[in-house]
C-alpha cells in the first residue's frame, strides 16, 4: 500500500508529458501550414529587366522589383528616337535673367477698330452682313434710301450734261475765233472774192462769214466802179460828178468794211473767252457736285455712269461699306430701320492683331527701361510664351492707380488670342548665376508634376520630379531634381511620357 502514492506520481508525470508533446506537434503543425498557406496564396515578387543605380550612383543591371524606384525608369530604342523627335543635352550651370510676371490683358487693336456710321438719313433697303461676319474691305455692309443721295446725283447729271455742253460749245467759239481771225488777216491783200470762197469755203465762220463777204464784197463794188469811171472822166466820157459820187462810195464801204473787221475781230475773241468761261463754270459746278458725293464716300467709278432712266428708285440708294478687311463685332441695324448721322451701325474689327496691355506700377517703371522692342506674355490655355511688339511704355501716371500703360501689339493669324483674355506681362528682375537650366520643352507634365527624363543607359531614361524656378528666354531655373552633367533630354520628351504611361496602365 505505501508504494501506490509514488506510483500514482510518476502516473501524472506521464501524463504531462505526453501533453507537452502533443503540443509541441500542433504548433509546428500549424507553422508549416501557414507557410504553405503562403507560398499558396501570397504572389511571388514581380520583376523586370532595366537598369537601376546602387546607393552610389552607379549604374547596374539584373532584374528589378517593381516596388523599387527603379520604375520610373523605361526603355526606349534608338530606331524610335529620329521618328519621336529625340535630343539629349547635357545640362550645365548658367546665367539666368530673372523675371516678374505682371497681370495684363488682351485688347482689341484700337488702330484697326471702325466704328460704322450713316454718313446720310434715309431707310435701311437691305442688309447685306450678320454678326460675326468676315468681310472684306469695300464690301457693302448695308443699303439706305437716301433723299439726299438721289437729289445729289440727279444734279450732278443734270451738270454733267450743261458741262458737256459747253464743251462742245466752247470748241466751237474757239474754231469760229480762229478762221475769223485768219480770214481778216487774208483779206489785208484784197484777193478776189473766189479766191476767198475757196480758202474759207468749208471753214467755220458762223455769223461773221456774212458780214465780213458782204462788206468785202460791196468795198470790191465799189472799188471796181471807182476804176473804170475815173479814166473816163478825164477823157470827158462822163461826168465828174458820176466820179465824186463812185469815190464816195467807195470810200464809204471802205469804211464800213473795216469797222467790220475790227468789231469781228474783237467779237470773236471775245465770245470764244465767254465760251471757254461757260466751260469752266460748268466742269465747277460737276465738282462741286461729285465732291458732295465724295464726301458721303463714293469713288469715281461709283459716279462715272449715272444714268436716271435705267436706275430708277436704286439711285438713290447709299451704300455703307466696310473701311478695312475685319470681323463685324457689333451690329446694331435692321431691315427698314431710320438712321441718321448719329446711328451707329457697325462695328469692324481686324483681329489679325491684337494689342497686349498692361498697367505698370511706379515701382517698376525702372524695369520697362530693360526691355528691347519686344515683350514676353502669357494667357491661359496656350502652352508657350508669347512675344508683342512693344510701341507705347507709357507717359502718364494715372493718378488713381499709379501706373502707366505698357501696350504691345501682337500677330494673331489664327485668332487663338481673344480680346477679353487676361495675360501676364513678363518684367526683367536681375541676373541669377551659376544655376542649373534647360530649355522649357525639356519640362513635362506628369500627374500634376513637372518632370525631366534623364539618360542613364545606352537605351534607358528615368523620370525626374524637379522643381522650376525663373524663367527667361526659353529656358527654365531647376531647383531640385537635377544636377550638371546629367544627360537630360531637350527635345521629345513627350514620346518618353506617352511610353511611360502606356507601360503604367499595361501594369495596372
């Protein structure tokens, strides 16, 4: 009985152990299942090929987990790099000349602006333009019945015909003046009258002819009878009285016939000088009237052909045209509408240029001073700089802003620039040496970031966050991101970012 408490002892002792070791079993059961359970369900490490760099900057190859940095790295062949536009330069310090960006804005150019007026009152007959319309200059924008206009071209064609008149009438006068003339000098001779008939026959003479043959003619009578009765009174044939007599006579047309001539000759001149002065007066009278129509902006073709009959009511029409090639930007006419002097119909703008302005405060004038002909300026939604041609820095200082007006006038063939836009003005600001640079299309755009890809490989370039700083001339201030020497890529940059998001999404 005393050895059954020392049996029953080791009886327990038993028993524990057995316990601990089916315990010990269990929990390296269960170990070696978790890890199966993982080798099973956990997925193994992705890899690709590139090549990274070691904590010292050096260059290595092998395979690369993607959860390393080493994916922003990609690679790109060199057959590809001619067709994307490629360039690799290496980057260096240099000077930078640092620049301030003051708000502007975009204005339509004041110089290529027309506001459209009715030069007469009368009806709108017919518009010929809408809002938004592109014309060309000397195009008809719109027709207006005009009272005035039709009175003034039906006077004008009343002068042109009283002035062609004249001129027909003052050729004339000229032409009876100058045969007038010359058959008074040709009768100092005293030719015989057929003689006459034929120098003068087909000559134009008017009224004078008649006067000036019959009094020739009767001072040739006269002289005639003179001669043969005078040798007939010394042979005592006739009487002497019949002599006195014929002498008289003679004498007498002599007489008439030179007073004659001496008024035709001054007659003639003289109704050839009035003639010539109706001429005149006439062709005055037709420019004064055409001036008239000048005024109201019509050109000598427009004049050139009036005739009543055929145009009918249309000559009195007026036609509104446009000043210069542009955009109608108002319209404020419509069809039967009165207008007068003080309607304003049209607006026209030429928006092939635009002018860039912007108020410059007191404490930067000195920088206008820096800048050449041209400035710098850029708007939203248009990716590069712009350049304007500087013509006005400003003189006056508004006394409410404190600022004078920096203007600059821009080419805009594709009408990307819209009056209205705000801008920024680019103002030198100093020189900044020794910093890293490169050219502003090196920069891209990734996830909101500015990013610069790098050569690190024959073939491999790698994505760099960087942080910019000024800007000037083309190029950019970088911050962070790079250092001098590193092989950054200029130019093509865009296709590196279409393969490196294409590879992302192929990832994903």
């Amino acid at each position: 009985m005393r050895g059954l408490p020392f049996e029953n002892f080791w009886a327990g002792k038993r028993s524990l152990s057995a316990l601990l070791v089916v315990g010990v079993v269990a929990f390296a059961a269960g170990a070696i299942g978790a890890y199966l359970a993982a080798k099973v369900f956990l997925p193994s490490p992705i890899v690709r090929e590139g090549v990274g760099r070691n904590d010292h900057g050096e260059e290595r190859g092998g395979q690369l987990e993607e959860n390393e940095e080493e994916s922003s790295q990609l690679v790109l062949s060199k057959g590809k790099w001619s067709v994307a536009g490629l360039r690799i330069e290496p980057v260096k310090l240099s000077e930078l000349t640092g620049n301030t960006w003051v708000t502007g804005k975009i204005a339509l150019n004041e110089d290529r602006l027309a506001h459209i007026y009715s030069l007469v009152d009368g009806q709108v007959h017919e518009v010929k333009v809408r809002f938004g319309d592109d014309v060309k200059r000397g195009q008809v924008l719109a027709i207006i019945d005009s009272k005035e206009v039709g009175i003034a071209k039906l006077e004008l064609y009343k002068n042109c015909l009283n002035a062609e008149y004249a001129k027909i009438n003052s050729k004339f006068m000229d032409e009876i003046n100058t045969n007038t003339q010359a058959l008074i000098l040709a009768l100092a001779d005293r030719p015989p009258l057929e003689k006459i008939e034929i120098m003068f026959g087909g000559r134009q003479l008017g009224d004078n002819r008649q006067q000036i043959i019959r009094a020739y003619a009767n001072l040739f009578k006269s002289a005639s009878d003179y001669q043969r009765l005078a040798p007939l009174a010394e042979q005592g044939v006739s009487a002497g009285r019949q002599v006195i007599a014929a002498k008289a006579q003679l004498e007498a047309d002599q007489a008439t016939f030179q007073a004659v001539l001496e008024q035709l000759k001054f007659t003639a001149s003289q109704q050839a000088l009035l003639a010539d002065q109706q001429l005149q007066q006439a062709e005055q009278e037709v420019a004064a009237t055409r001036s008239r129509l000048y005024i109201l902006g019509y050109r000598s073709k427009d004049l050139k052909d009036i005739d009543p009959i055929q145009e009918g009511e249309a000559i009195a029409h007026y036609e509104v045209r446009a000043p210069f090639d542009g955009t109608v930007i108002g319209k404020n006419v419509v069809l039967a509408e009165r207008v007068g002097q003080d309607t304003e119909m049209f607006q026209i703008a030429d928006l092939s240029t635009l002018w860039v302005q912007a108020d410059i405060y007191q404490k930067d004038l000195p920088k206008i001073q820096q800048l050449g002909d041209t400035l710098q300026f850029r708007t939203t939604g248009l990716e590069h700089v712009q350049e304007a041609r500087i013509f006005y820095r400003g003189d006056i200082l508004d006394p409410e802003t404190r600022a004078v007006q920096l203007r600059a006038i821009v080419d805009n063939p594709d009408r990307k620039l819209k009056a209205g836009m705000f801008a920024e003005v680019s103002l030198p600001d100093g020189t900044i040496s020794d910093v890293i640079t490169v050219p502003v299309a090196a920069l891209q755009e990734i996830d909101g970031k500015d990013v610069v890809f790098v050569q690190v490989g024959t073939e491999v370039f790698e994505k760099r966050d960087v942080q910019v700083g000024a800007r000037s001339d083309g190029f950019v201030q970088i911050r962070t991101g790079l250092q001098s020497g590193d092989k950054a890529v200029v130019a093509g940059g865009f296709a590196l970012k279409s393969e490196m998001l294409k590879e992302l999404m192929s990832d994903d």
